[in-house]
C-alpha cells in the first residue's frame, strides 16, 4: 500500500486568529488584513467571532464608552455597597449614625434604607415547625404520624392542644 505524502502546513493563522488578533480594528481593516494573509473573510464572520467571544467572556474590543476617562480615574472609588457600609456597623449602632457616617464618606443613605438592609440581613434560623419536629423526636415521638402529631401540639401550644384532646376523647365516647 502506497504511503501518503505528509501534508506540509503553514503558518497561515485561521480567520478567528485574525479577528482575535486585532479587537479593536473595524471589520473592513480586519478583511483587509486577512485578504493580504490569502483569507477571505466578511463583515459577519467578524461579527459573529466577536460575538461568541463575547458569550464566552474572552476580552473584546474595547468601546470609547468603555475605556476609562482620565477624570474617572483620577475619582477615587468606593469599593463597596451602600449594603456592605450598612453590614459595616454592628446592628445595634443607631441609624442615623450609620446615615452621618455614609454622607462622610460620600455615600447617600437614608434611615429607611438602614433599617430595610438590617431587617433583610436577618439570619433566618430554624422554623417553628422544624424546630418543632426537632423537639418531637426528643420527646419519643417514633413514627412519622406520632412526630407530626407531637409538631403541631408545640406549635399550636399545651394548653389548646390539650383542650383539642378532650374534645376528640369525647367524641370518640359518644
């Protein structure tokens, strides 16, 4: 069997190499550039490389809205969230403490707003009803209906669950 000649390849870059190559050109320089490198290329294939780059979230061409200003950098920057300075303090410092310290370091705050993040950056701990099924295994409870059974007496209280009981034992002597 007569063996094939090895392909020779070149160094010619693909046409997403090219694309890649130059992200801040316009298309048409980008198929001129790619035309001298033997490639035939279009404005959509430029488009499409860019864009699916873009999915993928490799670096793309840098827009004039996006390159920054040399007033923007000169500002300095506040790292943080309005959240993350509230988070800063310990809940019991009053609000409007919090409030002065935010118009000090440039940040607007109101009372209101404090006291929304406070009440949402609440830890949220066990219910009453798994705190509940907690309690009723603790007390013997072995079956799954006698552990629902134990939950919702300690929901609802001893004492109503309680009055609850006499009334279905006397039901149930009638």
């Amino acid at each position: 069997m007569p063996t094939m000649p090895k392909k020779t390849t070149k160094a010619t870059p693909t046409k997403s190499d090219v694309i890649r190559s130059m992200p801040n050109a316009s298309a048409t320089d980008i198929i001129k550039k790619a035309r001298s490198l033997g490639l035939k290329l279009t404005a959509n294939h430029v488009y499409a490389v860019r864009a699916i780059d873009k999915r993928r979230g490799k670096p793309g061409r840098l827009t004039k809205a996006a390159a920054p200003s040399a007033q923007a950098a000169s500002r300095p920057r506040n790292p943080s969230s309005k959240t993350a300075f509230i988070r800063g303090f310990t809940s019991d410092t009053p609000a409007a403490k919090v409030v002065d310290a935010g118009k000090k370091a440039g940040i607007k705050l109101s009372k209101e707003y404090v006291y929304r993040v406070r009440a949402l950056a609440k830890p949220h701990g066990p219910t009453n009803r798994s705190l509940g099924r907690v309690q009723a295994a603790a007390i013997g409870a072995t079956t799954g209906e006698e552990q629902r059974f134990a939950t919702l007496a300690m929901e609802i209280g001893l004492v109503r669950a309680t009055a609850l009981l006499q009334r279905v034992r006397q039901k149930l002597l009638e």
